[in-house]
C-alpha cells in the first residue's frame, strides 16, 4: 500500500512511542503529584570550642563577639530552599503564629543567628525582622514567612552551646497543598532532583521519540510557515501595568513570525482606549486600523464600535513605605485613607508619620479598577505636584498624581509614609515597600484562583479593537497568540491568570 513507506512506519512508530511515555508520564505524576515543597538541610554542624572569642574561628567570624557561656559551642548551617515545582508565597504557610517555620535543636541552646544568601536573591532580607516573626529562645528558632520562587533558598548561620555536634534538628510548620521536608545531598549546594530516575528516563524517551518525529517531518517539508502568523505593523497602546507582559509576547511573535512588527506604546488604559476609538472613527481605509487598546477593566459604555477579548485575570495590590509596619488594612480604613480623614498613620495603630497618597493619573486602569472595585467612589483632589510638599496649604493630606506603574512604586519606596497602588507582580518585587493585605485577605493570584479569597482589587484585562478584524491581519493573529499555548505561557510568566484557561474562564466573566 502507497501509505505503507519506511518515513510513514518510522514516524507511525514514534508516535505510539511518545503517547506510551506521555501515558507513562501522567500515571507517575497522578501516583506521586507534583506539589509545593520547602526543603531544609544541615550542611554543616561543628564544634568551635569552649571559647569562641578567643579562638580563631570565632575571630574569623566576628558574629558572635557577645555570647557569653559558650561550653560546648557547635556552629550550623542550615539552608532553607524552594525545591518544589511552584512558588511559595507568604500566604502559603499554615502556621498560626506570625512566623512561618520554626526549627528545634535538641538538647542545645541557640546563642545567636545570622542570615546568609547568594546576592541574587537579596530582595529575601527584609523578611528577617523581628516584626515579621524572627527570632529566637532557648532551642527554637522562628523563621519568617519567606516567599520563595522556585529554586530559591536562603541559609542561617546558628551558634548554639550546650550539646554535642550532630544531635537532632528538625524544622516544624507546613504549606498549603505542599509540605516542608529534609533534604540530603553529596555537596552542600546540590539542587535536590526534581524527578526520579524512572521519570527521567521517560522523559528522555518522550524527548527521542519528539525529535525523531520533527526531523521526518522537517525533511518531508523543510518550510512550513507558523500557523496563524501575519505580516505588517500593528501599534499597541493602553494600559501601563500590563506593558511588561505585552512587551514581551510581542518580542516573542516578532521571532515566531517574520515580517511581524509590534510596537507597544503605554500611556494608561483609558488614554488608549480614546486613542483606538478616534483612530478608528477617522479610519478611510478599508477594513480595521491597526490598532489594539489594552485595558484594565472594561471599555466605557458610549464606544459601540469597540470589540473586547478578554485576555487575562490581574491582581492589584495597596502599597506602603517600609518604614509603614502595617500589613493589613480593612476597607472601610482604606476608604477614609482616601477621602483624607486619617492623615497619620498613627491613627491606624502604625507610626508617628504623615500619610502621603500617591496615586495615578485619571487615564489609569490600575486607578479606575482601585476607585470601583475598593474606593467605591472616586479620590480627593490633587494637592502636590512633586508628592512631597503641598500646593493647596488647605488639603488634609499630600495627593500627587504619577504617569505610570513604576513612578508610583518609586515614590513610595522613596518617601517617607507614602502609600499608593500597582499591579501585583511588578509590586511584589520592588524595593523598599511592600504590599498590604486588605480585610485580611492577601493579594494572592493562587489564593483567588482556589476560590476561597473575596480580595476586591483585581480587575479582566482587555484588548480592544476597533470592529472586527480581519482574520488575515496581524492585529487578529497577535490576539490569537495571546489566546494560545505560547501566548499564554508568557501571561503565566507574569503572575497572571490567561481568560483561555479551564481555571480562568469563569474568573475572568
């Protein structure tokens, strides 16, 4: 039979070699899930003498100097790491107390502790504060509730008195869906595996049998085009907290699709909606501009012609200075912060500082989502143009109004009582601020994918065209890319929940 060829049963082959080890795969997985997982390991439990600070190590170390009574002195490492396949969030740990993990050394007495850690990750640091939890009484260490990306790790350097060298240490707490559990290794910094031998060898298989099968088929057809690419230009304008994760999946259709070029301009979700809309009402050519408006939220109801695709689920967050030790605000706080009622952060049981708002312009979605979905109303009027000294001697309060995400987070972080607002992820990682819970509810896209968090700030992203477009052009490509496998993949990267996915779908309505 003509069907019957040596590339047809070689191929044939292959693909019943890659559904065996995909079955194969998802037996071991549904036997052993992949959860969220906090390992520990004891890389270094010594003794250092009776008198460690008159011996060499203890001069050496200069961490300890005022420890007295220190018969039996032993010195642990203990590291601390993400080796799961999610992320932990702060949410994510069980315990009761403020702080997250405790660790017990048997029959030793803790001295003193210092935090150590590879200098990528010194955005952990903050966290060791005694206002967060850490500290330390007899044999039992507190750790805080350290958020850690998958991979990540921290170490504490512990000096203890009182025991012998290799008596029992052990870590008590847990995770949501996860667990916290001993790690082993043959060098200190070993990454723990992530997959057993048996899955390894599965997964190479799948890997040989894929291979194998795209080089027959890139033999048989050695230009296939990408499915669903276009050519020409296509202007991206909108929302500023959703730029990052549009900059990129535009770079990425850019080298999928030759001939593609995306330019994306963000100026706030409703200057760019307006921008579409008189685009569009002025367009002579046949057929859609090229044209797409990004949007926190939904499009105002006077612009008919405007068609939405509902792209992602964000999550918004309040954001204080560091120097502001509060965490949680209820709403009704949050609401007489913005009508300017409280006007120092004593008020609300924080410290002896004036409260500074800093806020987004009118053009904003991250602003609009803020006054609808928390404020319920709008906010008071702008009082200070460089958000540090007021131009109206009559407000309560300084109000200043920033073009973008990231002035808002800079200001924040670099004044003195300042709060204000942005999109969670980009707020998660800045400096010298940090994010406030809100009815005690955090700001967790985990959480609020689970179903069980009310948090209010959180909003559907939009994309917006003017009509139709065309299926040919690359507007209507690059939105179908952003509702598939690699489109979405990008959106995941950013902390964000795709409108595509099972989970996503009813979020997003």
């Amino acid at each position: 039979m003509e069907w019957l060829s040596a590339e047809n049963v070689v191929a044939v082959g292959t693909a019943v070699a890659g559904i065996v080890a995909s079955a194969a795969i998802f037996w071991f997985e549904r036997r052993i899930p992949r959860r969220k997982r906090i390992g520990y390991r004891v890389q270094m439990d010594n003794p250092i003498g009776d008198d460690v600070r008159s011996g060499r190590l203890g001069r050496r170390l200069g961490l300890f100097d005022e420890a007295p009574d220190m018969a039996d002195a032993t010195l642990v490492l203990l590291r601390i790491e993400n080796d799961g396949s999610q992320g932990i969030g702060r949410d994510d740990y069980t315990s009761p107390e403020l702080h997250g993990l405790t660790a017990v050394f048997s029959d030793r007495t803790i001295r003193g502790v210092s935090v150590t850690q590879p200098t990528d990750t010194d955005h952990l640091m903050p966290h060791f504060t005694p206002e967060r939890g850490f500290g330390y009484s007899g044999n039992t260490l507190r750790i805080p509730r350290v958020p850690l990306n998958h991979g990540e790790h921290f170490k504490l350097l512990v000096l203890l008195s009182g025991g012998d060298v290799g008596r029992e240490i052990r870590i008590v707490g847990g995770i949501h869906d996860g667990e916290v559990h001993p790690n082993r290794s043959a060098t200190p910094d070993d990454a723990t595996p992530l997959f057993s031998r048996a899955s390894r060898l599965i997964s190479i298989m799948l890997t040989l049998s894929v291979v194998t099968l795209a080089t027959i088929v890139v033999v048989r057809d050695d230009s296939p085009p990408p499915i669903g690419c276009a050519k020409g230009s296509l202007r991206v304008i909108g929302s500023t907290a959703f730029a990052p994760v549009i900059t990129d999946a535009a770079e990425k259709y850019e080298k999928e699709c030759e001939g593609a070029s995306i330019h994306v301009d963000a100026r706030g979700s409703t200057a760019g909606v307006r921008d579409l809309n008189t685009t569009g009402a002025n367009w002579k050519k046949k057929g859609s501009p090229s044209v797409l408006a990004l949007s926190d939220g939904p499009k105002p109801p006077d612009m008919p012609e405007l068609q939405e695709t509902r792209v992602a689920l964000v999550v918004f967050a309040l954001v204080v200075n560091d120097d502001v030790n509060l965490t949680n605000l209820s709403t009704a706080d949050v609401r007489r912060l913005y009508r300017g009622e409280i006007t120092n952060w004593k008020q609300l049981d924080g410290p002896d500082q004036a409260v500074v708002l800093v806020s987004r312009d009118a053009n904003s979605g991250t602003r609009q989502v803020f006054q609808r979905r928390v404020l319920k109303r709008g906010e008071i009027a702008n009082s200070s143009v460089d958000c540090a000294r007021k131009d109206d001697p009559t407000a309560k309060v300084i109000r200043c109004e920033l073009d973008s995400t990231a002035q808002v987070l800079s200001e924040v972080a670099r004044l003195d009582g300042a709060v204000g607002y942005a999109e969670l992820n980009v707020a998660a990682g800045a400096k010298g601020l940090h994010t406030l819970s809100l009815d005690h509810h955090a700001p967790s896209v985990e959480a609020i994918g689970r179903g069980d968090n009310p948090y209010p700030y959180r909003e559907t992203e939009y994309a917006y065209t003017y009509g139709q477009p065309a299926a040919d052009t690359l507007a209507w490509s690059f939105l179908t890319y952003l509702g598939n496998g690699n489109g979405k993949g990008v959106i995941r990267t950013y902390g964000h929940v795709p409108c595509d996915d099972a989970g996503g779908t009813p979020l997003c309505r």
